[in-house]
C-alpha cells in the first residue's frame, strides 16, 4: 500500500496524459484493493479506466486490464452481478482476440467462470467451464490459472446436485480423473459432498 501512494505522490504533478501518471493511480487503486479497501480503490480505479479510455483508447489491452482492475474490485465488495457483466466482456474481447488455448483467455475464462460461480449460476458455469476445459490443459496442470480453474468446476461441481463428479463429459478430457494433481484442492471441496 505504501507503494502504491508513493507511485501516487510522485506522479501526481505530471499531466494528465501521462503514462506515469495513470500507472501510479492504477498502481494505488489495485494496493488499496488488495490491503482489503476495495470500496476506496474503487473510485481510483473507475479513473485510471476513464483516463485510459481518453488517452489509450487504440490500445485494447491497458483498457481490458483496467475493466479487469474494476471487476475483481467488484467482486470484492460483494457485486458480482456487476463484476459477471465485465467479465463477460472481457472474456468475448480476448476469445475473440487470441483464441480459446490463449493464456489470457483462460485465465479470462476463470475470472469469469468464479463470477458465474459467486451468482451461483451452477449451470452456466458448468457449460461455460466444459467448453474451455479442453483449453487448460494447454497451459499445464501446474499453472496457477489451471488451478483455479479446477477449483472453480469443482465448486460448481459440488454445488449442483444433478452433476458428479462422474460426468463423462468431464471426464472424457481426462482433466477430473483422479491421477491429475491439480485438483487436490478440488477433491478436498467433492470430498465434504
């Protein structure tokens, strides 16, 4: 937190336009995020995304980050219906982007599957995760994205009765057998079932 109000102070007399001077506020808003004041990194960082809409507007990534910023911000304060309708955003710009084995994408896909999951929208996270799951493993079972992934369609799982563990939907991708590690974390969360 302490870095991030430094950032501010010091670029705080640049202009307006200045690089330096969004980064410091994007670089504040996400520290008060996570030192848990959410509610204040908010305002901060609903400017650092007008700032870049005004100032970075042919550059769609730095204007995905900060919708991304705002989005976990809202998650944070409780707001997940907000924070689904970025996230679906998101996740349409990078699919469309650079395709469904993508990084960014898939980790696009978890901020927005774990959004579906806090709605407790069981069904549609399930159907969403399904089609993306063949995609993780691109990434490797110890990516920290593949991780969270498979938390998420194990809390899906989990909380939907009319779905197991079973579905050979999901296991014919071999990703919920049991010889995969990644989801140790996950196993634990079917086990209280």
């Amino acid at each position: 937190l302490a870095l991030g109000w430094a950032c501010w102070k010091m670029y705080l007399v640049r202009p307006e336009s200045d690089q330096f001077r969004c980064l410091g506020m994007e670089t504040l808003g996400s520290a008060l995020r996570v030192d848990g004041q959410a509610a204040e990194a908010l305002p901060v960082l609903e400017a650092v995304l007008d700032l870049k809409r005004r100032y970075c507007e042919r550059d769609a990534d730095v204007i995905l980050t900060a919708q991304a910023n705002i989005a976990a911000c809202f998650s944070v304060l409780g707001r997940p219906d907000k924070a689904v309708v970025l996230h679906r955003d998101i996740h349409a710009r990078q699919l469309a982007k650079f395709g469904i084995s993508h990084e960014n994408t898939i980790h696009s896909g978890f901020n927005l599957a774990h959004s579906l999951n806090q709605l407790e929208l069981w069904d549609e996270s399930l159907t969403f995760m399904r089609n993306l799951l063949p995609a993780t493993r691109s990434l490797g079972a110890d990516h920290s994205s593949t991780l969270g992934f498979n938390q998420c369609l194990s809390e899906a799982l989990m909380n939907n009765p009319d779905r197991t563990r079973d579905d050979p939907s999901l296991n014919k991708h071999g990703t919920m057998s049991e010889q995969n590690p990644s989801l140790n974390t996950g196993d634990d969360l079917l086990e209280a079932v």
